[in-house]
C-alpha cells in the first residue's frame, strides 16, 4: 500500500510479505489478496499477521521493520505482533512520515533485541526439551529466562546461562523469589512465599509442584553454569540475602 493510492488517505507505506513459494510452479497470475481492514491497522501498528481466507499468513509491516521480518525469517523464530507492536508505539515510528531518524534508530536497536532475545529463547526451550526447569509445564507455555541477566552488561546468550522455566517460574525468578543455589542446583524461596504457604492454597501447591533442584539438559554443554548463578548475585546484590550463596 503506498502513499499515493488514489482511493485510500494513506499517511505511510506498508510492505506486505506472503509466501512465494506457495505459488511456485503456478500458471497463474501471481496475485495476493489483501485484507483492507488489516492493511489499514497495519499503518498505524506498524506490524501485524493476517491470515488470509485460503489460510496463508501474511505479514504486515512498516519498511522500517523488514530486515526484523528478514532476521526472523532466517533464524525461523516466532515473534508475537505485540511485542513489535510496543517497539512501535515506543518509538514513535508510526508517527509522521516515517522517516525521523531517530525514531528508526530506536526501532533498528529494538528489532535486534528481540532477534537476539527469540533465538536465546528458541535454543533454550530446545535444550531443556519445552520443560519448565524447576516444575516440568510444557503444553508450549515455557520461556527462555536468562540466569545472569539480558540487562547486564556482557550477558551471554549462550544456552548455559538459560532456564526454561514456565512463565510463574519465570516471574517468580525475575522477582527473586526463588533462587538457585549454584553448587548444587537446589531451589529455594523467599520468606514471602513461605510465610504464605500455610495460608494460600495457591502458593502451596506452587511449592509442592516445584522440584527440589533444577531440571537440566542432558547435554553437559548445555547445562546452566555455575559462574553465570554467581554473576547473578553479585549483579543484584542485596536481593538475594536470604539465600546463603
Ligand atoms: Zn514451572
């Protein structure tokens, strides 16, 4: 869709990508429908996936943002539109014309942190087999959490300074409300949750339903390292007082 379409207003260009080789070896005319109501959101979010009525999924997207959809093509890595969509909203792309600068210098920084976040995640969740590493969910709920963190200066996105951790473990590990001591693997919790224990039927069977030490790959190499637990605590030291590391 671009901007001198003489039937739509349309304040910016959209790029639309489909799937060529659905169409390979076609005699007819190379042709792909588009969905006018999808089309005109896309301009304002800035990224978006429609499927089609013949079920293909096409993929909506400012110009800016086509060497993420290039990336994550390459890398076969899954990115939900809304996490695009806030990069978006925060840079102030879909603002305009387009074309500021600095606005495309945000989304350009953002669109290799989610690249790099996705194939962090994806080589995680492989190693660990889809299991949460201290509780075992799968049904494809599970999440790469980085041990010494992605905030931190040099953090490594190597799988052995991952979990795979289902997403209650995961924000409980962000909160440091679980821990992990590094010697052994062994998990425990902080006083919040343990206090609550006797009263929350909830936080019990969270307990309960966790193992007593981490799950890890069966491949030595892939297995979290100890040095990665230790940068951790130094990291956010003082958080994790109550765990004797
Ligand atoms: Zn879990």
């Amino acid at each position: 869709m671009w901007d001198h379409d003489p039937i739509l207003a349309v304040p910016r260009p959209v790029i639309v990508l489909a799937d060529a080789y659905r169409r390979a070896g076609s005699t007819t005319r190379f042709s792909i429908f588009q969905n006018l109501t999808a089309l005109i959101s896309a301009v304002d979010v800035g990224w978006l996936t429609h499927g089609s009525g013949s079920g293909e999924m096409l993929h909506y997207l400012h110009p800016a943002l086509l060497p993420l959809a290039v990336e994550t093509r390459i890398d076969e890595v899954v990115i939900l539109d809304d996490i695009v969509q806030a990069v978006v909203l925060g840079s102030g792309l879909a603002e305009g014309d387009g074309k500021d600068l600095a606005a495309l210098e945000r989304v350009r920084r953002a669109s290799s942190s989610i690249v790099r976040d996705a194939r962090f995640g994806r080589n995680v969740i492989a190693a660990y087999a889809g299991l949460c590493a201290m509780c075992g969910l799968d049904v494809g709920l599970v999440q790469g959490a980085h041990i010494y963190p992605a905030s931190a200066p040099n953090s490594p996105d190597e799988t052995w300074n991952g979990l795979a951790l289902c997403p209650t473990h995961h924000v409980a590990f962000d909160r440091h409300l679980v821990g992990v001591l590094p010697y052994d693997g062994s998990i425990h919790y902080h006083d919040k949750l343990l206090s609550q224990r006797a009263l929350s039927p909830a936080v019990r069977s969270l307990i309960d339903g966790t193992y007593q030490s981490l799950a890890v790959p069966t491949r030595p190499g892939l297995r979290p390292r100890r040095d990665m637990f230790d940068l951790r605590y130094a990291h956010f030291h003082g958080e994790y007082d109550w765990l004797s590391v």
